[in-house]
C-alpha cells in the first residue's frame, strides 16, 4: 500500500494538518477561560458554535471536492485561516463566536480529501489497511495535539498558541494543495451524477446512524473518564488513563488493517456499545485504565470500516460528499451524546454516564441490524451491502 506513488505524502501531510486541527477545541477553550477571563460554560458555547458550523460545512466541502479537486476545495479554507485566526486573538467574546462559527463552517475537509483519495489512488483490496493507518494516524494526532497546544499557551499565552495553530494548519494545508491528490480512479468509468439526494441508499442512512453512535460511545467515554477520576479524587492521573485509551485505539486500528476480511460497521458499534457500559465499574485509577482499553481497541476499527463501507456504497462522483456527510454524523453523535452523557452523570454518577452511552450505542446497532433487509450484495461502489 505504502508503495503506491503519492501515498506517504499524502499520510505526512494529513497528520501535520491534523495534529494543530486536534488542539483547537483546547486553545479555544483557554482563549475565552485565559485570554478574556470568561468561564468554563462560555467556552463551552464557543466551541458548540465551531461545531455547528463544521458540521454544517462538512457536506458542502465534500461536494466541492467532488466538484472541483482538491485545490480549489482547499481554497477557501485556506483564505478563512489566514483572516479568522488572526481575528481571533484580538475579539471580543461576543465577535469571537462568529468568528468560531466562520471557522468551523471553512474547517479544511482533511478527512474527506484523505479518504476520498486513498479509495481513488488504491485498489479494493486495500482500502481497508489504507484507512486503518489513516486512522491510527488521527488518533496519534489526537494525542499529540492537544499536549502540544496546551504546553505553548504555558509557555506563551491562548493567543500565541492560537496563531501558531493556525499557521501549521496552512502548512499542513498548503502541502495538500501543493500535492493534489487524486480524487479520481483512472481505470474505471465514473457513474452519471444523480441529482439531489437520490444516491443515498437506506444502508448508507444506517451506516451514517452507525457513524453517529459511535461518537456517542466515544463521548461516553471521554467525559467518563474524567467524572470517575474526579470521584476518585485522582483527576492528575487523567493524561496516563487517556494515553492507555488512545494507545489501545492505534493497535486496534492496526490489527484491524491487518485483518483479511471487514467487520460490519454496525457488530463493532453493538461489541463496543456493551464494552463501554461496564467501564464505570471500576473503583481504582489502574482499574479505570485498564476497564477503557477493550472499548478503546474498537475506536480506529469502527471509523476505518465506516470509511471503508462508505467507499463500497458510493460511486466517485459522490464519495467526497459522502465522506463529508460522515463527518456531520460524527459531529451530530458527539453534540447529542455531550448533554446526554453529562445529564446521566450529573444525576446518577460517572459509572451512569458509561451505562447510558454504552446503551444507546448498542441500540443503534441493534436498530440498524434489524432495519437491514435482504440478502448482502458485492462490493463494488453503489451496489446494495449490508453496514
């Protein structure tokens, strides 16, 4: 996989984009707690409206990799950095959410235009490795990230790290646009564009719901951790229990790469739904670390074959829209899931908050397992297959 030309590139480029992408939720947060003395609830409202506007933009961005390339999709994105960043650092709280909104509704499709150009540039057969490592790879930026951003704004100030956010970003971004990926297989014709949303097919529906309740497992978990650690009185510790949770998530993206055969998108939702319920039953730090590593193993694999399926259930001239579609799921699971979550914690305990998201992740497999009918068709790109 790795030999096929531009790929290495490709992964390289994605990851330095993605790895200040990953610190900005943080920075924002201590730009508006930090930088204008806010609170924790206004910042939580900043970082609400950036995810309003990325899960708005996300299809639109999609299409217009489909539409027009890569170059000319990265286009805007990279204008609104260079002017929304730099704005930033000097408004106001009340400009500050427009400016978050701009932001999130211009968020470089990174996801998509990596997705969309492995399916375009590999064969089949190794979709499913390739994903996985671009999957591993975002979680390696999740970890590194954020670490790095909080350690600047230490260092420096919100804003400095905010403006040294935005920067990389561009440099991720510019090498992107320098590249080019291909969004287009050359060996195969493309089939005719449908108007509308006609090429939506109801397991495409049920793979983007399969999409959205993993977000909710994942949120289940993120606030989770922190509410047991709190309960336990050992907050510190919280970096070493998130290192374990990400690090099980690489190898799982990796043993899930090297696998022979894909696992429905839907029996990884419902294995890591039930895995997550029990995760607040645990009454130590160690304990809790190691209670989150079975769940944690099936985070790279769920996006990986969700990706992977997707590829399957459109043809190219919809991928990147698609793809972006996927993304708003991810971002409609983690909204939903955030309050649900937090309700359940708030009222019964974090081993409560586990339980709830665990549950309604493993009903949302249950549900799309039952609503798929019919006998599971090839793979090729639009046919009928099961997610």
């Amino acid at each position: 996989m790795l030999r096929a030309p531009g790929t290495v590139p490709l992964y390289l480029a994605a990851f330095l984009a993605r790895i200040p992408m990953m610190a900005v939720p943080l920075v924002l947060t201590l730009l508006v707690v930090e930088g204008l003395g806010g609170s924790y609830g206004e910042a939580g409202i900043v970082a609400a409206v950036e995810t309003v506007g990325a899960g708005l933009g996300a299809p639109w961005r999609g299409r217009l990799i489909d539409a027009l390339g890569v170059r000319r999709a990265l286009l805007p994105s990279i204008a609104v950095l260079f002017v929304v960043y730099p704005l930033a650092t000097m408004a106001t709280y009340f400009w500050l959410l427009p400016l978050a909104f701009v932001a999130g509704l211009f968020l470089a499709p990174v996801h998509s235009i990596v997705r969309v150009s492995l399916a375009a540039n590999l064969p089949t057969s190794h979709h499913r490795s390739a994903f996985a490592l671009d999957s591993v790879m975002a979680e390696a930026s999740f970890i590194i990230g954020p670490a790095a951003a909080g350690a600047l704004v230490v260092a420096a100030s919100p804003q400095t790290a905010l403006v040294a956010v935005g920067a990389t970003v561009g440099v991720g971004l510019a090498i992107l646009w320098w590249l080019d990926p291909p969004t287009r297989s050359t060996d195969e014709p493309l089939a005719p564009r449908v108007r509308g949303f006609g090429w939506v097919t109801r397991d495409l529906v049920f793979l983007f719901l399969v999409s959205a309740g993993a977000m909710i497992a994942l949120m289940a978990t993120d606030l989770g951790i922190i509410a047991s650690l709190r309960e336990l009185d050992a907050i510190g510790l919280v970096g070493v229990v998130y290192l374990g949770w990400g690090l099980s998530s690489l190898v799982g993206g990796l043993v899930y790469g090297m696998r022979p055969a894909s696992i429905r998108p839907t029996r990884l939702l419902l294995v890591m739904g039930l895995l997550t319920m029990p995760v607040g039953i645990a009454h130590a730090p160690w304990t809790l670390a190691l209670a989150a590593i079975p769940a944690g193993l099936l985070c790279a694999p769920i996006m990986t074959a969700c990706s992977e399926y997707i590829s399957r259930l459109t043809d190219e001239a919809r991928r990147g829209e698609a793809m972006g579609w996927q993304a708003s799921a991810f971002t409609a699971g983690g909204a939903l899931g955030a309050p649900l979550v937090g309700t359940a914690i708030d009222q019964w305990g974090a081993a409560a908050g586990f339980a709830a998201g665990g549950a309604i992740a493993a009903l949302i497999a249950l549900v799309a397992i039952g609503g798929q009918r019919g006998p599971r068709a090839s793979s090729t790109p639009g046919s009928r297959v099961h997610v």
